[in-house]
C-alpha cells in the first residue's frame, strides 16, 4: 500500500476514493471500504491527520494513532492513502475548492462516503455537492449503533466485549515500552510499561486478559492502589515471553476485563490474585 502526504506524490490515474478520518476502522468503515472495492479500480482512501475535531479545538480520544491507522487500512485491502494534514486553514477552505485540489488532482472518479460526510468551510460540501462537481458518488448508509463515539464510550465503561462487535475485531492499546518501577517481576509477573500517545483513549480502569506480539496478555491498566500510585499506569504481562521490550512499539489487544483494581492486605494476597488473573488471561477467548 503506497502512502502519500501531498496528492501530486500520486498519480493522478482514475481511481475510486474514499474519504473519511476513519478513527479506529471499525465496521462502518470497512462498510465504506467494501462499497469502494466493489465500485472496481484501485481504491485511494483520503484521510486527515491531526483529527479535524482536535485542531477545531474539541476534546477527542482517538481509537488508534495514525501509524496503526495505515496497518488497518492495508489489512482492509486499500491500495493507496493521501494524509492530507488538517490544519485551520483546510478547515476554512471552500468545498469545491478541496475537490478540485485535492480529490481531481489524484484522478478520483469515483467517491464513496458514509451518509453524514461533511466537509470544507462550515462544513458545507457534501454528497450532493460532489455529485454537482460532476463525480460519480456512492453514499453509505450508516450501520446503526457503529461509530467511533460508541466505540469510546463501551471503552471508557471498560466493556471492551461490546466495543470488539463494533470494530469487528478485539480493541487494542498502542505505545511504547518503557522503563517502570520494575515492582512486576520481583513477584513473579515481570510487566511491560506501556507509554500511551496522550491522543489515544485508555479504556476504563482494571485488569484484561488480552494479547501481544503473539503472547496472552493479562494487562493492569490503572494507578496501582495496592501500593498508594497515583499515575496512571498501563502494565501488560506477556505469558511464556522472556526477551528485552524496552523501546519497542507494543500493539496489545483487549480480550476481556477481568476484576477492578483494588489494594490487597498483604503483597502475598496480591501474587496470589496475579496468579488467577494470568489463570483467567489463559482461558480466555478472543472476540470481535
């Protein structure tokens, strides 16, 4: 899948295109991509990075960095992506003008976008503008119950069962390993510190099961109150691992949550919790 930043860095040969921030592509997404694939040609998917809403200055936690995105979107299929960079001044562009810059330049013919796509200055390009522009538009109807903000919130809740049906696969935390308080493997259950992008979401407090680089995962997400933390820390413990992840990138799936996090009255009540957890973490099923 070839990646470009600037639409002259494709060429501009007909292709069908896909237009979207595809935050997380989840299933309502991959809808739009399959609609893209069937229209026949190379599909060409324009995304925006930073996320619009966070450069309109509103809050958003987003389901996956852009890197990920990228992996995401060439498991789907995509056969080329324009990161077009979503700055103040896009935002206050015409729509028309966007189109002729943009979506002409790569030789889109065809575009296809979810029902509620907006775009341009005050948000007023649409479909039907498209279409008036002299494109050939497919509209996707949204999926009822799928979309980003649902995917945050069953995360937020912690029901990472319930956001998997709306990926159409399990949720995943991405970032890089770092040096911790090193507490995991002095009882027996060495831990990965993950350092979080501080754009992503993080699922609600408490324990996971999950997986990573191939291992389960059972995953300590929270400020861990046994010992009096009070900084957020994300601590997944690969099972059968032994190897040196320290500055390495971790993608780690949520299967399943486990318990809440809670202090123990002693640290040999706390092992032997540890103990079931990684017990649990060995049953437990993937979903999505």
């Amino acid at each position: 899948m070839k990646v470009a930043h600037r639409p002259e860095e494709l060429a501009a040969e007909e292709c069908v295109a896909a237009i979207g921030s595809f935050d997380g592509v989840h299933r309502g997404h991959l809808r739009v991509l399959e609609t893209a694939r069937a229209a026949g040609g190379p599909v060409t998917v324009v995304t925006f990075w930073p996320h619009p809403r966070l450069v309109l200055g509103n809050r958003v936690e987003l389901l996956s960095t852009l890197e990920r995105r990228l992996e995401l979107l060439d498991e789907a299929g995509v056969d080329e992506v324009l990161v077009v960079e979503f700055t103040a001044g896009l935002a206050a562009r015409e729509p028309a003008e966007f189109a002729e810059s943009v979506l002409r330049q790569i030789g889109a013919n065809v575009i296809v976008v979810g029902e509620n796509f907006r775009f341009g200055r005050a948000a007023a390009g649409d479909a039907a503008l498209l279409q008036r522009l002299g494109f050939d538009v497919r509209t996707v109807p949204t999926l009822e119950g799928v979309s980003s903000t649902q995917v945050r919130r069953l995360l937020g809740e912690g029901d990472v069962v319930g956001a998997a049906g709306l990926l159409g696969r399990p949720p995943e935390l991405e970032g890089t390993v770092v040096l911790g308080d090193q507490r995991g493997g002095t009882l027996g259950y060495p831990t990965a510190n993950l350092s979080v992008p501080p754009e992503l979401l993080v699922p609600g407090y408490g324990i996971y099961a999950g997986s990573a680089l191939g291992h389960r995962a059972a995953i300590s997400i929270g400020v861990n109150p046994h010992y009096g933390g009070g900084e957020r820390r994300i601590e997944p413990h690969l099972l059968d691992f032994a190897g040196d992840l320290y500055g390495r990138r971790l993608v780690v799936e949520l299967w399943q949550r486990l318990r809440e996090e809670r202090a123990f009255s002693s640290e040999d009540e706390l092992v032997a919790q540890i103990a079931r957890d990684v017990q649990q973490t060995r049953t437990a099923r993937r979903p999505g």
